[in-house]
C-alpha cells in the first residue's frame, strides 16, 4: 500500500468510527427520551386493569392491597383501629379528632370513578414544565386527573387542563376560594400533618371557633366547600412513600426539620392503588445550582423558597426515576 492509500484507508476507518459513534450516541438518546418522555399519540394509551396494582406491589409490597384510600368512620367508631405511627405517618394520638371529621365527611370512591371498567390517571404536578406544554387538552382526557395544593387551573388551561378530579392539600396549601380552581364534583382530600389540621377542618366544617395558632401559614378561615366532597387520605400512603421510595426514618422524633415526602410524591403513592394506568407530568425540579429558575408554572419563585420544608428533591427525583424506568408510571413532561 502506498502512503497515499494508507492515509485514505485511514480516513475512511476514522469516518466509519464517527459515524457508528454517532449513531450510537442518537440511538442511546432515542431510549433516554422514551423512558422519561414519551410522545402523546392521538388515540387513548390502552388501559390494562389491575396493572398499576402489579407495579404498586414490586415497590411497595402487598401490605398496601388492603389499605382503603380515605379514612372510614367504621374504624374509629366501633373498632379502635391501632396506628403505629403518629401523623403525618399514622393516626396514633389523633383518633378523637380525627373522628368528628369523620363523623361530618365522608370516605366513599364516587361512582364516576368506581364504575369504571379501566381507571386512567394523570397526576399533575406544579412544576414550570407545564409552562407553555399545551397539554392542557391531554391531561383533561384521562379519567382522572389529579392535582395538587393551591395550582390554579383558570388562565392555564391549554396547559394543564380544567378538569379536576381529586386535589390534595393541607390546610396551609387550601386555594381560599375552593370553587375557583376546582369542579363542582372535584374530591378535596385532605393531607394530614398535624392534629391541629383535623381541628382546623371540623371548624371549617361545622363553622366553631376557628383556631388561628399552630400554622406555619395561616389558612382559610372560611372555605366555601361541601362536606359530602371533603375526603381524608389515609396516612398509610405517606407512610409507604416514605419509606419504600425515599428510605426516610417513619420515627424520626428528634430530628429538628422533619423528613417527608412531598405532596406530588404521595400523590403518585396514591394514584399507583387507585388507578390502573398512571402518568405523570409537571414534575421535576431545577439543579440546586439553578439558583434563578422559576419552580412553578404560575409563579415566580426559586428553590429557595423550600428551604426548611423537610424535602429532598434530589432523592425524589431519583424515585420517580425507578418508577419510569419499571414502567410503573409513564411521564408527559420531560424529566
Ligand atoms: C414554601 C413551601 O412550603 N412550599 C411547599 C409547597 C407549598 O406548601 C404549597 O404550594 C402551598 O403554597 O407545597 C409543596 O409542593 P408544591 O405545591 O410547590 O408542588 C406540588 C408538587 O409538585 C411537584 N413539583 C413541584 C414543582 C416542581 N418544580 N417540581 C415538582 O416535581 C412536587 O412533587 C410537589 O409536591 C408540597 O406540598 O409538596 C412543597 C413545597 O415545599
Ligand atoms: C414545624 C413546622 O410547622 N414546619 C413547617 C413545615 O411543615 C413547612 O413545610 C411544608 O409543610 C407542609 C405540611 O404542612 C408540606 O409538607 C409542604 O410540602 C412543606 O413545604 C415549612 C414551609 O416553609 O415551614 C415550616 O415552618
């Protein structure tokens, strides 16, 4: 071979390599992009019953099957249903309140959801990657979309949709006009931290004396709502999100800023025993270094503002990251 031969040899070989290397690299993005992304199609994702259930209990175990969804009455009223763990992990040292909640509420699945051959199911989380998504026809398709806090609806829906099936909240994250931001049937199932959050909704509830003290934000003191649609959600489900996905201590008395899952988590938690297809989208926060980057799709305001709140997002995002990739949840943002 001639020297100019060999150099062409060579840049042909060399050619060949960065063609197969860019390939690969193409290829490799393709798998990323679907495992944390995955493009709507026109027609409805083909529902399989049964199925989140069967992903639910690789992550959480079977203990969950016989968990019910909100608190019944029948378990603190005639038999004294013994919780290990005091809230917002259990009801232990809670019962008497948290009965005359019960006692006024009520804990039944609505119809709309339980005839349903196949349940689907959006949870939509509050991050800036809705903001300008046009989603919002997607997410109002599924059978049940489920929110999270204060997140408005009006003036976003071509983002996040209007439908609103179950939103959870704590007396701290109640949107102060409830009839706003929700439907007329919309469930409010209320996410328990404290005793003082069941004192706080049997008041509003039954219009007593509404206690101010004990709030880290001072919440509704009139909250326009039917109690027929208020729901307690069983703290099993903080407990499992805690423990199974983010390996927190469940007793964690010492400790000065307590460890929990976030809202968005729990309701994953949730959605994965109620429904049958789970996806997500709006979830994923900016990297710590990310100082300016606005965390909400309809405010401005920076990770910093949860200093203090007792999440470790990083340890969440790597959870959700499980759960992609197992093919329990599927995700409608990027992630
Ligand atoms: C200051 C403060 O305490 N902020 C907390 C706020 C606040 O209390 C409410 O918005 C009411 O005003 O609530 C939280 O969360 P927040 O209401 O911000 O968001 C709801 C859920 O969406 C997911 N999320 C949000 C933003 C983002 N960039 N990525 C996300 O994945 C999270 O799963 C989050 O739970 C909460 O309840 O979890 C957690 C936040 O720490
Ligand atoms: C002891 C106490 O009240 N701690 C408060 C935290 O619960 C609260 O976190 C907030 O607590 C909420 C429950 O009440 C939710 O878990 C929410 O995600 C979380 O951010 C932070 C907010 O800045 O303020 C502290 O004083």
């Amino acid at each position: 071979m001639t020297s100019k031969s060999r150099w062409k040899f060579l840049a042909m070989l060399a050619l060949v390599l960065v063609v197969v290397m860019v390939w690969y690299s193409i290829s490799r993005e393709d798998k990323y992009f679907e495992l944390f992304y995955f493009p709507i199609s026109e027609k409805k994702e083909p529902c399989f019953q049964g199925e989140a259930e069967r992903q639910a209990s690789k992550i959480f175990g079977n203990r969950s099957r016989e968990q019910p969804i909100f608190l019944q009455l029948k378990d603190y009223f005639w038999v004294k249903t013994p919780s290990a763990y005091e809230l917002p992990f259990g009801t232990k040292g809670s019962e008497d309140l948290l009965l005359r909640v019960l006692a006024i509420t009520s804990y039944a699945i609505p119809d709309s959801i339980q005839s349903l051959e196949c349940r689907r199911c959006v949870v939509v989380g509050n991050g800036h990657r809705l903001r300008n998504s046009s989603l919002g026809s997607v997410i109002n398709k599924y059978d049940v979309v489920i929110r999270l806090n204060n997140a408005p609806v009006a003036g976003y829906e071509g983002d996040v949709g209007s439908k609103t099936t179950i939103r959870l909240f704590y007396p701290e994250s109640a949107h102060f006009d409830p009839k706003i931001e929700n439907n007329p049937d919309t469930l409010l199932v209320l996410v328990a931290f404290k005793a003082m959050d069941f004192h706080w909704i049997e008041t509003i509830l039954s219009d007593k004396k509404r206690v101010r003290k004990g709030f880290w934000k001072q919440p509704p003191l009139i909250w326009d709502v039917n109690p027929k649609q208020v729901r307690i959600l069983n703290p099993f489900f903080m407990e499992i999100a805690a423990d199974k996905l983010l390996s927190l201590p469940i007793q964690q008395q010492a400790r000065k800023v307590k460890q929990k899952p976030t809202t968005g988590l729990l309701a994953i938690t949730l959605a994965l025993h109620l429904c049958d297809l789970v996806h997500i989208a709006g979830f994923g926060y900016p990297d710590a270094y990310n100082k300016k980057q606005t965390i909400h799709y309809y405010e401005q305001i920076t990770l910093k503002s949860m200093a203090g709140s007792g999440h470790n997002v990083s340890q969440e995002a790597l959870a959700i990251k499980r759960m992609l990739e197992m093919g329990a949840v599927k995700n409608l943002t990027y992630f």
